[in-house]
C-alpha cells in the first residue's frame, strides 16, 4: 500500500447504522466510528446488527485506535463486541467518551480500555495518518467531524452534521476551520447523505422552543414527553421549558437518566436547580406541575414510553389528562410498532402529538443547502455521499453535479469495498475485502448464523411438528407407537386426522427398513424426519420444521 491510502467500509455504506470506516496507509490503520444497526422483521430474535471486523483482525498489528465522531448508537454500539476481539485505544470528545464509558462498563471493558480525549485545537499524530477533529452541529452535544491527513492529501470525513446557526448549547459549526481545511486542499470529501432528498436547510433546534413552550403551558395535566435517550438538545429544551412554567421533570428510562446524568456531570446539559424529582415522587405533585422525559419513542418493546402504554409500569399510568409529544420520527421499518404505541394511548383517552400533527422534531442531519454549503467550504477534488442508502446517494449525486462535478468525481462505495487515493486521484478498486453483518441476540458472542436466522424465520412461517416414537434398543421394533406434538402449525381440529395418516406413513417407514437400519438411530430419525415431511408438504402445501425423537426402550 506504499503512497497509497485505502479507505475500507466496513459497514454504513449503503444503508443507515453500523457505521464504520478504516483508513489506511502503509502500516497503519485509523477506524472511525464503530457503530450498530437495528434488526427489523427480517431478523427474528436478533437484537443488534454490528460490522463484520474479519478485515482489521486480520490486520490487527496495524490498528492503532477507533476515533469517534459522536455518541449516537450507530456510531458508538458496536464497540463493546469489537473492543472484546480488538482491544485498541479509543478516541473522541468528552461526551462521546462519556457515554462509552457507561456503555463499556455493562460489559466489563471500561477498566482495560484506553479512552483519549480530542486535544483542543490540536490534531492526533498516529504517524503517517493524522486526524483533526472540528467541531460541527448535530442532535447531540460534542459531535465533531474529522480530517485525516495523509502523504497524499487530505480526506474530510463530516460524520453527522447540520449547519444550526442557532444551536441550544451555542457552540457553533465550525465554518472557518472547514475554509481553511479547503484553503490548504482537500482530496476528498466523505459526506453525510441521509437527508440528500429534502430541499433547503434543516430547521434549527431551537424552531422547537416556542412549540414546547405552548405545551406545556396549555396541557391540562401531565406532559410526557418521548425522544431518544441520546437526543441531549432537547432534553435540554424540555428541562428550560419546564422550568418556565413550573413544572418538574421526572425523567425515565435507562439509556436517557445515564446519558443525562453524564452530560450533566461534564456540564454539557444544566439542569435548573430543584427542577428534577424522582419518578418514584411524582405522587407528590399535581398533574399540570409534571413533566415525564422518557424513552420509547420508536415504540421499543421495553422502553418507557411503551410500558406506559401498555400499564406495564406502576409508577407511570397513561391518563386521559395526559398530553404525550413523540418528539422523533420513526426509523424505517419501526413505524408500526410506533403506530401501535400511539394507538394505545389515545384509547386510553390521552393527548397524543407527533410529527404529521405538529413539528415536535427535527433532524439532526443537514438538507441539500448545507451539504452544498459543506462542499463549498472544502472545495474537494472528489466527493463521496456515505452514511444513507442508494437512494440517498442518488440525490447526493445529483447535487454534485449540478454544483460543477463530473461523474468521475462523484464515488460511492458499499461495504466491503475500497477506495484508493493517490496523487494521481480517487478511484473504486475492484477488490474487496470480508465483509457483512454479525447478528448479536444478547447471548451468542460469535454472532447469529445463518442458519440460526433461516430456522428462526421457518420457525416464525410454518410452525413445528414433533413426533416421538419409542423403539426396541435390542432390534428395532416400534414399541411405543408414533406420536406428534405440533406448535404454529394447524389448528389441533384441522390437524387431527392429518397426523394420524402421518403417524401410519412412519410407522410403515420404520418396519420397511432391515439389518442393520433398525438398529441405527440416525437412519431411523432421517427416515422419520423424511416420511412426516413428504406427507405434511403434500397435503397442506407447508413446511413445517419437522423434529424426530426416537427414545431407545
């Protein structure tokens, strides 16, 4: 790789989650972010997707850390899988750092992991890679940007980014540090895409405050207000607003008290004094002087919004009094389990207001005039939309070119796939490197298979059928007759008779084989296995996953 710097994606490529780029020169590797995505309806059981890191154990002797951009889980939530096979010094700002922090601790790794804070004002040397963090506007405090400057030109990788320039916590995008970055030369430009589609600029942050404001000073009772326990901008808003009209905040929900709570500790969040009570007081206090701050606004099946809704928590009970803002939009392939929590509120007779109501949201990612402005300001040579799916990268692509760019300078890349800079430019190799998904169900270290998945989703469409049948050890012989026990499969009225015929098809299977067949199990449950499933598909065009037990007597 001499005078040649790859950039690998290992995941965010082509899709939304699981972000994770490698950057490499000679011997040395820098990966940003490391981060997760959520399984949807195609992955039964499954509780986090994380990146494929074959590529980096294989070259692990040249990893030298994981900068972070910020604290969102598909930028942070893979590390403590990848941290337990590659343990490498972690990058990033206090926030983000913070919050691995906790993170970490759940799996044990935050005493053995090495956390470096960003430098102000100042860059990582790492030798022939270094990295420059700049500070950009985000839904979340302390995210930043990077430059990674090699012997053959710089690439800006913007990480998440909208340009507020009236931000909740005053700490701006940093316009001038990306003109200087341009002013030196910038060979290539990595760009958020996700909201490539949308026209104009993203609404500020503060848009929100005088929407809240009329809220919580109109709601007759409670204001539950639901967002993603990361989300710290408004949590900010939702505590300043509370606070002008008098009203507690409890707050619920795991993720959001430990996320609040390091924010706070850092100073990045203020809360006013005497403003916060515990969800266990609330009982001590009128309706109207309340505000819940939960989680659960993607209609998560364990998180506090979602409890409430289903009276699965005592200490928060849905009221019709209750005005409950949903201050997010549905990540795709979660709208119905939104959907379904907001129609269990209203029929408990509450208030409900989301996004197609009210603007109770905004993104945190910028529209098509900030990422022209970002563009502008870097002026690269080449540019490359990442972070959104191919529909995304379409609109990007088309944004470049209208801003002056030849096809040729306009790259993009999925998973698994390289691109190579030089002094001679950009360019897609046709070589890949391992790649995909680990799929993680809170138990397996080593990731759901394939296999896993298939008969899980076999499982979920057809149901099972077991049969048991009792055999003679000494020679064979049916000595209990066949059994079958289905679940998910047919009705036990529609199935009675059908596995009768079913249970003579195996016991006539059984009594033809000869020699030394009656003797061996497995022959006997392959034969079983095979008898029950030709029957079964024949007669009700279904494949039910068929499990033999043949017990010895």
């Amino acid at each position: 790789m001499d005078a040649k710097l790859h950039i690998v994606s290992l995941g965010g490529s082509g899709d939304i989650g699981k972000n994770m780029l490698a950057f490499c020169y000679n011997e040395t590797i820098i990966v940003v972010d490391c981060g997760v995505m959520f399984p949807t309806e195609e992955h039964p059981g499954v509780d986090l997707i994380i990146p494929d890191i074959t590529f980096l154990l294989e070259n692990r002797e040249h990893v030298k850390a994981i900068c972070l951009t910020h604290g969102h889980e598909d930028h942070i939530g893979a590390l403590p899988f990848v941290l337990k096979q590659l343990p490498v010094p972690l990058f990033g700002t206090a926030l983000t750092l913070g919050m691995v922090r906790e993170k970490l601790k759940e799996h044990g790794l935050h005493n053995s992991t090495e956390f470096h804070v960003y430098p102000e004002d100042e860059v990582v040397d790492f030798g022939d890679l270094v990295v420059e963090p700049i500070q950009v506007t985000h839904s979340l405090p302390d995210t930043v940007s990077l430059a990674i400057h090699s012997p053959v030109g710089t690439v800006v990788h913007t990480g998440d980014f909208k340009i507020d320039l009236t931000p909740i916590d005053n700490k701006y995008f940093d316009t001038s540090h990306f003109t200087a970055l341009g002013d030196e030369g910038v060979r290539l430009l990595i760009s958020d895409s996700v909201n490539a589609e949308k026209k104009g600029w993203s609404p500020s942050e503060k848009t929100l405050v005088p929407v809240f404001d009329r809220f919580f000073r109109e709601a007759p009772g409670r204001v539950i207000v639901a967002t993603f326990g990361s989300n710290l901008h408004r949590v900010q808003t939702v505590f300043n607003q509370a606070k002008k009209h008098n009203r507690k905040v409890a707050v619920f929900g795991r993720s959001m008290v430990q996320n609040l709570d390091t924010a706070t500790s850092l100073g990045i969040v203020r809360i006013p004094d005497d403003i916060r009570i515990r969800v266990d007081d609330l009982h001590k206090y009128d309706n109207k002087d309340i505000v819940i701050l939960t989680t659960g606004s993607q209609g998560e099946p364990l998180a506090g919004l979602t409890r409430m809704s289903r009276d699965e928590n005592s200490k928060v009970i849905i009221e019709p009094s209750d005005t409950v803002i949903l201050s997010s939009t549905p990540i795709p392939g979660n709208e119905d389990m939104v959907w379904r929590v907001v129609n269990r509120i209203f029929r408990r007779g509450a208030t409900v207001i989301y996004d197609a109501m009210q603007t109770v949201h905004v993104s945190g990612h910028g529209y098509q005039e900030e990422l022209k402005m970002m563009v502008n300001l870097t002026r690269p040579d080449y540019v490359c939309p990442y972070h959104g799916e191919p529909r995304h990268y379409n609109a990007y692509r088309k944004i470049a070119q209208e801003m002056g760019y030849a096809p040729d300078k306009i790259l993009t890349f999925d998973i698994g796939q390289v691109l190579e800079v030089d002094a001679e430019g950009v360019r897609l190799l046709v070589e890949t490197v391992p790649h995909g998904s680990v799929l993680v169900d809170g138990i397996s270290t080593d990731g759901v298979s394939d296999v896993v998945l298939r008969d899980r989703k076999h499982l979920a469409q057809d149901g099972t059928v077991v049969i048991t049948v009792g055999v003679d050890r000494t020679n064979g012989d049916i000595v209990s007759p066949p059994d079958i026990l289905s679940r998910g499969f047919l009705h036990p009225e529609d199935s009675a008779e059908l596995f009768v015929v079913a249970c003579e098809r195996v016991t006539q299977a059984l009594e033809e084989l000869s020699g030394a067949e009656r003797s061996d199990i497995d022959t006997m449950r392959i034969v079983v296995h095979d008898a029950v499933s030709r029957y079964l598909r024949k007669k009700t065009n279904r494949r039910p996953v068929i499990i033999p037990v043949i017990s010895e007597i």
